[in-house]
C-alpha cells in the first residue's frame, strides 16, 4: 500500500514528545486511502489505531502494534455564505484564522487550540465561553464497522460539556470532516470574565481572536518553539463538576484550614450538572505549585493544570508524576481528577470488531464530567 511505513517513531507526532514506535503508519491523504488501509489491515488481522495532530495523545513507551492511521486530508468547501464543510485534517487554528479573516463569528473564541479540525467534534473543544458544538451543523463520518459514509446532525452526535457520542463511544465512527454554520458579519463572542476585562463590547472578531490568543501565550497554551513548557498536551486534568454540596464543603474545609481567607476566593462555576472547580486551582493547594519538576517531567511553569516533559523521559514516568497529583488532590480535597489526554490504543480489533470499552475509571458520571483541554 502506497505510502504505509514500518516501525516509524511515533514520539515527533506529538506535542508531548513521548511514546515508542508504530507497527505500521500511514498518513492518509485522501479519504479513499482511509478505506483502503482499513480494509489492508483487516485482512492481516492487525489493529487499527488512530492519530490525529498529537496534541492530545499518550504514546505507550512500548509503542503501538498494527497500524496507526493518521488523517491528513485537506480542503475548505464554501456551502453556502455561512457555512464552511471543511476535512479532518486541516488544522484548527489556521481555520480560526481564515474564519476571523472572511468575517466569519462563530469560532473566534477558540484561537489558538492545537490539533486538527476532525477532533474538534469529537472533543467539543471550548474555550473563553465558546465551544465548538454552538456552531456544527453536520458531521460526515466513516463507520468503522461497514465503511459506509454517512452525515450526523448535532442532535445524533450527542453534544455535552466537553463530551460527545464520538468520545464516549470512539470505535464507531471515523470524522472525516465538519460543517459548520458560522455567522456572516456576525459579532464576537465575549461572555467569558477574563476576556471581558481585556476587550470592549465594540471588539471586533480579529481583535477578539489576538486577545485570546494573547491570554493563552501567556499561560503557554500555544504552541512556540522558544516555550519552554512547549512539551506539553495542553490542560492534563478535565476541570472537575461536582455536585453543589460537594463544593459547599469544599470551600468550607478551604476556609476552615487557612487556604483561602474567604469562600470568595475558591474559583468556582456553575454549571450544567453541578459546580465547576478549577483543577489547576486545587493541584496548587495540594502542594505542586506551577514550575514543580520531578526528574524529566513536571508542571508548566505558566499554568498548573499543564504537565510538561523537559526532555529524555518516558510516558511511565509522566503518568506516575500525574498519579502522584491526583491522589494529593483526592487526599486534600475528596475530588478525583481525570485525564484528559487519551492513551493511543487501538479503535478497531483484528477480529473487525470495535476496541472494548474503556475501563470504568475512564467514563464519567453527571457530577463529574469531562473537561477539555481547551478550557482557560
């Protein structure tokens, strides 16, 4: 099969930089070779995982076997004035841009995000009081049981907070591309506190769009090669939804033992489902202050919800330094943080069929509820 490699590094396809080898890879180009690597490694009973720009992504140190599939299609489609059909594999951000550029509103909040638009759905990335599902109107996937096409509204893909059908289920569907419906001349979005403070209601879309991208910098949420917590795969741990009782009691015990001088001062959220705490904010309290470093790994220096590795380490080693933050959280707080970043492990088995659930660790609940990597 034309372009398929063997035992290729899968460590450079990330931000993070870590992990072994790929079996085999290939960067499907169009989406017939999509198809036709499905059906190749069907035939050779091997696994099939799925890589996208790496910004979210775990790599096992022993590296992935069967194929790892990674989708590079191109192409931006005017449908109509507002919406804009567009492949998986373009980059996000550069979509952003060419948004804000046409004068397009809709997507000017999430500036700055890394990885490619097929994850966008899947993650329903959001970000500065702006989440990508306000804007799809349809999906084209691949189902990955029969490899026929098909087009899902945003009903039948099963929009939450940061959470879709295609997350909680990601052996069924393929995202191929996205439509999104986006408003022609429309206003920027600015509901979020810490824009509001930094633009005016008159801000135009390109000037919402620079001061976001501003914010993120400065927390080293985009991606710079002079950064040095540039290896990195964004926000490591989901911002918990707890139920309001739960936060109660928080904030109580906070006061209580000195850590905040008011229940003021405990960053917190209403939500759907709950109340949102800020996990960066509790990761600090429970005693890894932002710059924390344990061997090759550590904390962002700018942001304390951001693991980051310094170079010559291992997936091993940045797990255990997570696992080490959550049970201090869970200890000082009753709170557990998930991951947010996936383990690259196979969609497809070599049987055909679909990957097995993931672990009962890995789901949520109503009161605790997946965040992206996107959140500020």
């Amino acid at each position: 099969m034309e372009g398929l490699r063997r035992d290729v590094p899968l460590a450079p396809l990330t931000t993070l930089g870590l992990g072994g080898p790929a079996e085999w890879l290939l960067e499907a180009r169009e989406e017939a070779q999509v198809v036709e690597a499905l059906r190749w490694a069907r035939a050779r009973a091997l696994p099939v995982s799925l890589l996208g720009g790496g910004s979210n992504l775990l790599v096992p140190d022993e590296g992935v076997r069967g194929l790892v599939l990674r989708l590079a299609t191109r192409g931006v489609r005017s449908l109509d004035p507002g919406r804009r059909r567009v492949a998986a594999g373009e980059d996000w951000d550069r979509l952003v841009a060419r948004c804000v550029a046409e004068r397009l509103a809709g997507v000017e909040c999430l500036a700055g995000i890394p990885g490619r638009v097929g994850a966008a759905p899947i993650q329903n990335i959001g970000a500065y009081g702006q989440e990508v599902a306000e804007t799809i109107a349809e999906v084209g996937v691949l189902d990955l049981a029969t490899l026929q096409r098909h087009r899902l509204g945003p009903e039948q893909c099963g929009f939450g907070y940061r959470d879709s059908a295609f997350k909680r289920d990601p052996s069924r569907y393929l995202v191929l591309d996205v439509t999104f419906a986006l408003r022609p001349r429309g206003r920027p979005s600015v509901r979020y506190r810490e824009l509001q403070q930094h633009v005016t209601e008159a801000a135009s879309l390109a000037e919402v769009r620079q001061t976001v991208l501003s914010l993120r910098r400065r927390k080293s949420m985009v991606l710079r090669a002079d950064d040095p917590n540039r290896r990195s795969a964004g926000s490591f741990f989901v911002n918990p939804v707890v139920s309001p009782e739960h936060a109660d009691a928080l904030v109580a015990r906070a006061v209580r033992e000195g850590i905040v001088s008011s229940g003021a001062k405990v960053p917190r959220w209403i939500v759907p489902g709950g109340v949102k705490l800020a996990a960066g904010w509790l990761i600090e309290r429970a005693g890894f202050p932002k710059g924390t470093r344990r061997g090759n790994v550590g904390l962002s220096s700018a942001h304390a919800l951001a693991l980051v590795h310094h170079g010559g380490g291992t997936t091993a080693e940045l797990l255990a330094f997570a696992e080490a933050i959550r049970r201090a959280v869970h200890a000082r707080f009753g709170v557990t943080l998930e991951r947010e970043p996936r383990i690259l492990t196979p969609v497809l088995t070599p049987d055909g069929g679909s990957s097995p659930p993931r672990p009962h660790a890995e789901r949520h609940s109503p009161s605790q509820q997946r965040s992206s990597s996107t959140d500020p």
